[in-house]
C-alpha cells in the first residue's frame, strides 16, 4: 500500500514532536520522497521505534535502516559480530566455517575468505574483520531497503493492473441488438470474472461497486 501524504505528515509530526519542533511542508514531502512505496504499518513501527530509542530526530537513511531490522530482525553490531566470528574460529577452526546467524557477518567473511582469516593472527584478523563489517553491514542495509522498495513496487502494480482489468471487465459488455434476448450464462460468467478481479470486497456483484474506505493504525 503506498503512503498518502496525510499519512508521512502524521509519521513525521510524531517523530518530530518528540523533539519539539513542527514539520514544515518541505521536510515532509522530502520525508514522503523516501517513504511513499513503504508499507504504512512497517513505518508506523519504525516511528514508534526511533521515539522511543534515540533522543535525536533520525534522518531518513537512520530512519530506512530501523525499517530494515524491523523487516528482516536485528542485526549484530560490530562487537557481537566480532565475538561470534572468535567464537566460530576457537569451535570450527579454518577447515569447517560455521553458519553464521546474520547474512552481513556471512558477506564481511566471504569477502576476506574464512581460511585466511583464521590463518592471520588475531590482532590482524579482527582489525580487517571490523573493517569488512561495516561496509557488509551498510550493503546489507541497502540491499533490503532495496529488496522492500521493489517488493513493495510490485505489490503496487499488481495491485493497479488488477483495477485496470476490473474497470475493463466492468465495461467489456457488448451491447445488444435491438430485439436480442441476453444470454444469462454469460452475464453470469462476466460477474464471476468481475468478482474474481476485484481484489476481495472491491466489487460484488451481488451488491454493487462499493469502496469502502479501510482504516489506518493511528499513531499515539
């Protein structure tokens, strides 16, 4: 579902507000440029989130990585990362590279290669091991805000695609000719095919074109 302005202004007068200021127009259509193809829920979480953790207002690449670990859970930071990896090299040792419980610490080791890491002393290792992690830990980011993005983009015009062929089904009715009974097993199928692309409730043919608004979660 993609996000209305209403519904950015809301999310940023609710980050905002934690900070005492007031959102102006060009800050949030800057914010909405970011937001508009990201599920409302997931950013509602996210505002909640950032409320609640930081004590600065979050800019939009902060805010798009709270996004992502609500998304896809958290991710280790740089210490967890690296005691995990120790832990794997005193367990497996070079010849067995355990499975890692995050796809970031996965992608710094696959960069430096499990074997010659284990092979560098310590000191060495950890050094280039931090240094890998923080560019794997910012790709990873990317890489779901992007994933979500697309997601998100595809749901969208699916979602169009389904409404145009319902609004080309509601008016692909041939008319009659003048004296000309209509063949009821066709009207009937013509419903079906109406219903069916109506994206659930949007259209019943039993009860006519109703599109009833849905509710958003508000924030408090």
């Amino acid at each position: 579902m993609v996000m209305t302005p209403e519904q950015t202004l809301k999310v940023v007068g609710h980050l905002m507000g934690s900070n005492n200021r007031v959102p102006q127009d060009a800050i949030v259509n800057a914010w909405h440029d970011t937001l508009k193809n990201l599920d409302y829920d997931l950013v509602v979480s996210a505002a909640r989130k950032c409320k609640a953790t930081m004590t600065e207002l979050p800019n939009s690449a902060q805010f798009l990585a709270v996004c992502a670990e609500i998304a896809t859970g958290p991710m280790p930071d740089e210490n967890e990362a690296l005691r995990e990896v120790q832990q794997g090299i005193n367990s497996w040792g070079r010849d067995n590279e355990p499975k890692w419980t995050h796809p970031a610490i996965a992608k710094a080791i696959e960069g430096i290669g499990w074997r010659n890491l284990c092979n560098k002393d310590a000191d060495f290792w950890a050094i280039e091991f931090r240094k890998a992690y923080k560019i794997s830990e910012g790709r990873y980011v990317r890489e779901i805000q992007q994933t979500m993005l697309e997601g998100v983009n595809a749901a969208v015009a699916l979602d169009t695609a389904r409404k145009q062929a319902l609004e080309k089904a509601k008016a692909g009715t041939p008319e009659l000719e003048a004296g000309e009974a209509p063949d009821l097993e066709e009207v009937k199928r013509k419903n079906r095919e109406i219903f069916r692309l109506g994206l659930g409730d949007a259209f019943d043919p039993d009860k006519g074109d109703d599109d009833g608004g849905a509710g958003v979660p508000a924030l408090v």
